[in-house]
C-alpha cells in the first residue's frame, strides 16, 4: 500500500511554454500533498503544501504565480510551472501524507527547459 | 524553524559491515523522524520511522534510535549489501497542527557498499 505516482516522469520543453504535473495517490486518500523541488546532489527542498479544497500554503521564496497547484480531489494534486525558463529545470517531487505525519512520496519529475 | 543535520554526508563500506548515520535536531517540539533511502533518479522511498514516544524501532537489518534529551536519531543497517547503496535522508517534523506535518531533511549520506 501508500502508492504514489507522478506524471510525466520526463518532459523537455521550450522557454516560455507551461508545464503540468500531475501527483496522484492511488491506494488511500490524501487530505494534504506536497511539492518538492531537488537540484543534483541536494536535499529535497518544500515548495508548497496542497491542501485539498483549499489554496496551497506556499514556502518563503517560492512564486506562487509562477507554480500554480490545485488540489481538487481527495487523489490528485497538480503543479503547473508557468512561463518556464531554464532555471527552472529540475527534479520536482511530491509526497501525499497519510495519517497524521507519514509521508510517501512519488517518483519525481524531471522537467528540462530548453 | 527545525533545522535538521546530517552526517556523514558520504560513508563506504565494505559488503556485510555495518553502516550508521546520525541526524540531530533544534526544535524539541519534533516527534516524528522519518528515514528515506533515494536511488539515483527515484522518488525517496521510506524506509523506518520513529516516533517521540520510543527510543528505538527494528525492521530486519535496519533500525533507528532516538534520544530525545539530546535532539539525535540514528538510522542503523546491518549486514550491509551492494543494493543497499543509495542516498539516505533523515527528516524531522511536528505531527499535526497548522504545519501539516512538514518534514525537514537533513542534507543526505551518500551510502556506498562495496562488494
């Protein structure tokens, strides 16, 4: 059980162009997700908490304009970089909590701005 | 904030030995430390956790203590095996509440195993 998954596992696009991610639990239900955001050799750094229902939580530092994510179903979060550049390529994870704390995270999403 | 240190940030050992990684904690208000092992290009995978209320958990070879006098957990493995290699990450968080249980990480061990 606690299966997370994460689509697309890889996209390249161009400057400019949108791109969503889609985080879904498929063996329980997730009140709260998150988004992680991991450079090469880096620990995971929190980008936002998705609170289904209600608007994301977002971290100091993190544009909420430019990474927009909505939480619509007990099953589903989505992250959509806006307007990407190529600083913005990285490794994008999220997790979905259940229960009170444990977190069970997905496969990532590594995300290539041209 | 909780602010999570990990160590060592890299540890090689030899099939079979053991291998131990130490985090350390600041806010005492923590009770849930999870530990993650990351292969290269995966999400992280959990791998044990422990709550306030224990000093001490096993699962097979693996295990992690707890002391929270001192704001230290410690991921053990045993009986150590090539497969085992990966990145290991130590995080800390305050179940419920307004923070949603957000985790905070240590900064990962590169765990190598030789065979």
């Amino acid at each position: 059980g606690a299966v997370v998954s994460q689509h697309p596992s890889r996209v390249i696009c161009k400057s400019g162009t949108s791109v969503k991610i889609e985080c879904r639990s498929l063996d329980f239900q997730a009140t709260t997700m998150f988004w992680y955001r991991q450079f090469p050799k880096q620990s995971l750094m929190l980008m936002a908490t998705s609170n289904e229902g209600s608007k994301a939580t977002y971290e100091q530092g993190v544009e909420k304009d430019k990474f927009l994510i909505n939480h619509a179903s007990l099953t589903l979060s989505t992250l959509t970089v806006t307007s990407a550049h190529p600083e913005d390529s990285s490794f994008y994870i999220c997790s979905a909590r259940r229960g009170s704390d444990t977190q069970y995270f997905g496969p990532g999403t590594r995300l290539t701005v041209l | 904030g909780e602010n999570v240190e990990q160590h060592p940030s890299t540890l090689s050992v030899q099939e079979g030995d053991s291998a131990v990684i130490k985090c350390t904690y600041s806010d005492s208000a923590s009770n849930y430390f999870p530990w993650y092992k990351q292969e290269l290009g995966k999400g992280p995978q959990l791998i044990i956790d422990i709550r306030s209320n224990v000093g001490e958990k096993k699962d097979q070879r693996i295990a992690v203590t707890l002391n929270k006098t001192a704001k230290h957990f410690s991921l053990h493995i045993t009986e150590t095996q090539p497969e085992d290699s990966a990145v290991y990450f130590c995080a800390a968080s305050l179940s419920g509440g307004t923070s949603y249980g957000k985790l905070t990480f240590g900064q990962g061990t590169i765990l190598t195993v030789h065979p």
